[in-house]
C-alpha cells in the first residue's frame, strides 16, 4: 500500500470533494489521487509539445524550428472560438 499523507485546504473545498467522490462511489482519497493523475505537470506538457513536434515534422518532412512553431496560429483555438460563436448566435446570445 503507499505511502498517505495529509493535505489542508478549505472546509469548502474539502466538502465539494467529498460530495463528488460520494456521487462517483469512490473514496476522498482516490478522487484527489484520480483528479492530481489527470494534470499534467509542466514538464510532462513540454514533452507532449516536443513529441507532437518531432512527429509533425516527420510527416512533413521539412524541418520547422520551434520558433517558427510558437509563431503559428493557435488552430485547434480558432476552431472551438468560432465552433462558440456560432452556438452563441444560433442561441440568440451573440457576444
């Protein structure tokens, strides 16, 4: 069995956890457990980056520099703001 510790945080933040790993049917703990596997840290989202690189200029096959890939446009963000904006009009609640 692994190592336990304890963490504080608020008594409402404690109680929302609670409530949730209560609707799921797991213990506090496991959810926090779950929830904390689920963020990636930075380093991991630096290797995802990289990896995403190396595989896009293998398909390409001409070699793009990571500056020219921080330069290009977001998008996959373009996509879900423009997706948004036409729930939004369709709604009635342009913005």
């Amino acid at each position: 069995m692994a190592e336990t510790t304890t963490i504080q945080v608020s008594r409402q933040a404690r109680d929302r956890l609670a409530k949730i790993a209560k609707e799921r049917g797991v213990p506090l703990g496991q959810l926090v457990e779950q929830l904390a596997s689920e963020q990636p840290t930075a380093d991991e989202i630096a290797e995802r980056v990289a990896s995403d690189r190396r595989v896009v200029r293998e398909v390409i096959g001409i070699d793009i520099s990571d500056e020219e890939f921080d330069r290009a446009p977001d998008v996959l963000g373009n996509i879900y703001r423009m997706a948004a904006e036409k729930v939004r009009t369709a709604r009635g609640t342009a913005a």
